[in-house]
C-alpha cells in the first residue's frame, strides 16, 4: 500500500505503513426585451414541470382507460395497452407512450404515443409499427434451448468469451417486416473488454433464425462536477435508467463509494441523470463530487501513460484498476494498493478536502505502474524513487491534462491543501522548501522516510525538464539551484518523462538506488537520443547537479 505522503509532527516525520503513496467560462445570457416585471411566456409546445404525484395520477388516469384507448385506436381484440410514461405540455397536450402486448405476450417494436388535448380527444397516434399485429399460431416450432444456443454464439461472435443466458421468454417480434412469434433471450456475462454484457437476442420461433440483436449495456458521455478540475466529460455505462460510473473505454475503470468505511470495495457510483457531483467541497457520504475527480483523474492518466509511451494501462494489458472514495473519517491521504489493483481516497480534515486531485490520481495510479515494472523496493534509496516516480508522473499527467481549472505545475498537491495553508505538499524545483525534503544526495539520505528522499529524484526531473535558475511557467514561479553551483539546461519535460519511462521499464530494478538511477537514466538516453546527444549530456549534468555523480 503506497500512500500520498508520511503525516510529519513538530517533533519526528512518520514512517509509511506500507509501500508507496502519494500523499497521496460561463456563459452570460441576456433576458430577453419584455416589460419589467413581466413573466417570460411559455410556449405552448413545451413540456411542464410534473411532481412525482401529477404523473402518478396521469399514468394511472391514462392505465385506467386502457382498454378504451386501444378499441378508439383501432388495436385487435388480443391487444393490450401499458402505460410506460406521460409527458404534458404548458397547452394541455398530454403525451401517452405504452407498450403493447399480444395475447398476452410483449410485443416488442409494438410500442406507440397516444396524443390528446387538454379536453382529452385523442388527435394523433406515434406508432413504432404500422403493421397489424396478429399471428397464425402460438405454439412455437423451435425449442427454447435452441434460442438459448443460438444467442450465445452470436455472443460469442462478437468476442464475449464469459456469456451465460437468463433463459428465453416467448414475444412477439414487430420490430421489422411482418409480426411473428419469436424468443428473446438476454445474454449476461461480460464483453471482450470486461464491460457487463446484456445483449438480446431474438430468434424466429418457427424457424429458428435469427432476427434481430442489441446490446442493452449503453456507453455514454456523462458529466462529472469536479472539486479541483471545474466540470468535464467522464465515460459512464448505462443500464436501463441508471448510468454507472464505469469508463469501458479505459479497461472498464469503475469508481465505488466507500462511505467512510476502511475495506470492502464500498458501492459502484450511480446516477439517474449521468450528472455526477456537484462542484463543491461537502461532507456527505453519499457525495458523488469526489467520485468525479477520482474518474476523471484515472481517465487522464489512462490517457497520458497510452498517449505519451503507448502504454496500455497500469499493467500494460489493457485492464483498468479501479477507485474508492470517500474512505474513512477524516482520513488526510490517498494510497495505492496493488493487492486490489485500486486506488483509494480519504476526504481530508473534516471530510470535506477530498484527497482526489489530478496529481494525487497520477501519482496513486503511477506506484501500480512502478510494481509492474521495475517493483522498486519502498525503502530506502529505492523507495525514494518510487515516490518520485510517482510524482514525476502524477506532473505528467497535470500537464497532459491541460485543464484550465488545475494547470500544469512542478508542485505537488497543491490543490489539496494538506497543509492547510494552501501551500503544497512538496515542490520539485526546490525540495527542501516543504520542510522536510533532500535537494540533493548524500550519504545519509537513504535514512530519510521516502516521501524526503525522493527530492533528489524530483529535483534532477525539474533540472532535466526546465533547467536550472529563475523562470515562471503557467504562472507558477520557480527557482532551481545546484549543488555544484553549474547552470542545468533543461531539454524539455516531454524529453525527460521519455528517459524516465524508459530507464524504468527498462533499466531499473527493484533494489536500484540513486547511484544507479544515474546509470540507468544514461542507458535510456543513450538508446533514445544516442550517447553523444544533447539529451544524454544533460542527463549527466542534471545528475552532478543533485550530487549523484
């Protein structure tokens, strides 16, 4: 378990528990030109607002007459009508949708809307179908296990390899050409990318063939109301009138609300409007604001580790992990935890901080990245770099992001506000400016806890990316000095996040210290840009400058 940082007291700086964590434009609308005072009218056309009980009383108003509608609009004497919903117009219109069934059978693509005025006179049908719905004979000619086989061979087909059918009911299918008695039988199980499978498949029941398929798990676009990052675009996966905050696009990530408790994987995020939170700090449990950064942050790092190295999450196959939030009372960190493959998220001093910002949600996610590479060991020198690994990527990922609400930055947490001051957590240019961190290497630095002696690392990263010296990016001011008094230039931070990734993955193992994070840094230079290049210089001289030489 990798938490965001070691909680430091006046008079000693904790030791981690476990193995590596983080800390963890509107738009104005004129009124239009009208007398003051006066009510904007509404148009006619437009739906009203219904309470819960004005359209239990319609639906039921409108279920109560039924039988009668279906005889005025000329359906057979096998035909039903069910309500499903009702929408009224400011004008009186009530729009009636039912579905219909057929000697007692649904009848699916029999659905239609009955129009009527405000007098009640019906003046339009909407109708799915303009068939007639009647068939020769009930009794079908096929087995239901053989529409049972059928439906999951086109599962199958479309490359669910864990499938398993509910059973099949009989319907009658009017959904194109004539009506005809036929099987539905929904297929469970998962999708070749781990979304939840619900695909219907309708089978002839005379012939045996198949007429029609959907799949009746929908992505959709919702929008999340983030605390740190303003409001976004999040991938959710609807199921009937429910969208759940599973993002199918990036390994089928889903985020669950713990709700204060310490284990368990807690709830799976849901919304009835694909809206989640609210863009505002509260202490409620059941607040899905923290959720949406949590989401969103793991979108974006999904997006940085596949767009920036071609990485195809955390462990490289395609898999998403997934989020807690809301752990806890009170609890002031975030962790990773690779036993779970999850990240997890407190909320802060008096649950209403969220530990759930951009860089806290790269950082989380990049200790996974780390154990499934080179697995550095989280203690000393080497755990150090794993901190910094995290960090130096949780900063790749708030540049990658490029939200206008949370720019990229070399501080870390700052959103966070752990310190209560609104200064960050740790600073990349200048370590020791948090209080507790190295600048630079030195013998005892391995000593430290690994959230202070990763400053060596973050450091050589900022002089690697940006140089030594004085400079403001993103309106962030920095000044970086050197240990040996030399003047770093930088080669760029996408330059640099490339030679780490690379020394990573490639060059660096579980027990790497410092000594040979310069090595292996090189080695990835080398093979990168070639021994001779400006890149490989100046990983060499950004090393000399934080003493590890």
């Amino acid at each position: 378990m990798s938490p965001l940082y070691a909680r430091r007291s006046t008079l000693a700086i904790a030791t981690a528990v476990a193995a590596g964590a983080l800390l963890t434009t509107g738009l104005t609308t004129s009124a239009s030109a009208q007398p003051v005072g006066a009510a904007a009218k509404p148009l006619a056309a437009a739906p009203t607002a219904l309470s819960a009980a004005a359209r239990t009383t319609l639906i039921q108003k409108a279920q109560a007459g039924a039988t009668e509608t279906a005889q005025n609009i000329g359906l057979g004497a096998k035909e039903k009508l069910v309500v499903k919903d009702v929408v009224k117009d400011a004008d009186g219109t009530v729009h009636t949708r039912y579905e219909r069934t057929y000697a007692g059978l649904p009848v699916l693509g029999g659905d239609l809307i009955v129009h009527t005025t405000k007098a009640g006179k019906t003046e339009g049908v909407t109708r799915a179908t303009k068939s007639t719905i009647k068939v020769a004979s009930l009794k079908p000619q096929i087995t239901a296990t053989k529409a049972e086989k059928q439906a999951l061979t086109a599962a199958k087909t479309l490359g669910s390899a864990k499938t398993s059918a509910d059973g099949a009911r009989k319907v009658i299918w009017a959904g194109s050409g004539k009506p005809v008695l036929a099987y539905e039988t929904v297929v469970g199980g998962l999708q070749d990318d781990g979304t939840p499978n619900q695909l219907h498949v309708i089978t002839d029941a005379a012939t045996g063939k198949k007429l029609y398929e959907y799949q009746g798990i929908e992505n959709a676009t919702g929008t999340g109301k983030t605390l740190y990052s303003g409001t976004v675009s999040l991938n959710s996966v609807q199921s009937g009138s429910t969208y759940q905050l599973t993002d199918s696009a990036r390994g089928n990530h889903k985020t669950y609300n713990l709700a204060r408790k310490t284990s368990g994987t807690g709830t799976l995020v849901a919304s009835s409007t694909n809206v989640f939170g609210t863009g505002t700090a509260s202490t409620s449990s059941s607040d899905q604001t923290a959720a949406a950064d949590a989401a969103y942050g793991a979108a974006e790092t999904w997006d940085f580790y596949k767009s920036t190295f071609g990485r195809s999450g955390i462990k490289n196959n395609g898999v998403g992990a997934y989020s807690r939030v809301h752990y806890g009372n009170a609890y002031v960190n975030a962790f990773w935890d690779d036993s779970c493959f999850c990240m997890t998220y407190g909320d802060g001093d008096g649950n209403a901080d969220p530990l759930t910002s951009l860089d806290v949600a790269g950082h989380e996610m990049s200790h996974g990245v780390t154990a499934n590479t080179a697995g550095l060991n989280y203690s000393g020198e080497s755990g150090g770099l794993n901190e910094a690994t995290s960090d130096i990527f949780g900063t790749g990922v708030e540049f990658f992001a490029n939200n206008a609400s949370d720019p990229g930055d070399y501080l870390i947490g700052e959103k966070i506000d752990i310190n209560g001051d609104g200064t960050p957590l740790r600073y990349m240019d200048k370590p020791s400016k948090d209080g507790g961190s190295s600048d630079y290497w030195s013998s005892s630095v391995g000593n430290k806890d690994v959230h202070y002696s990763s400053g060596v690392a973050n450091h050589f990263f900022y002089l690697l990316s940006e140089g030594s010296g004085s400079k403001t990016i993103n309106g962030v001011s920095y000044n970086s000095p050197t240990y040996n008094g030399s003047t770093v230039t930088g080669i760029g931070r996408a330059k640099a996040l490339q030679i780490w990734y690379k020394a990573l993955t490639t060059y660096m193992t579980s027990t790497t210290n410092y000594k040979a994070a310069r090595t292996a840094t090189l080695n990835a230079a080398s093979a990168l840009y070639g021994s001779t290049s400006t890149e490989y210089k100046a990983v060499a001289a950004a090393w000399s400058a934080v003493n590890v030489s």
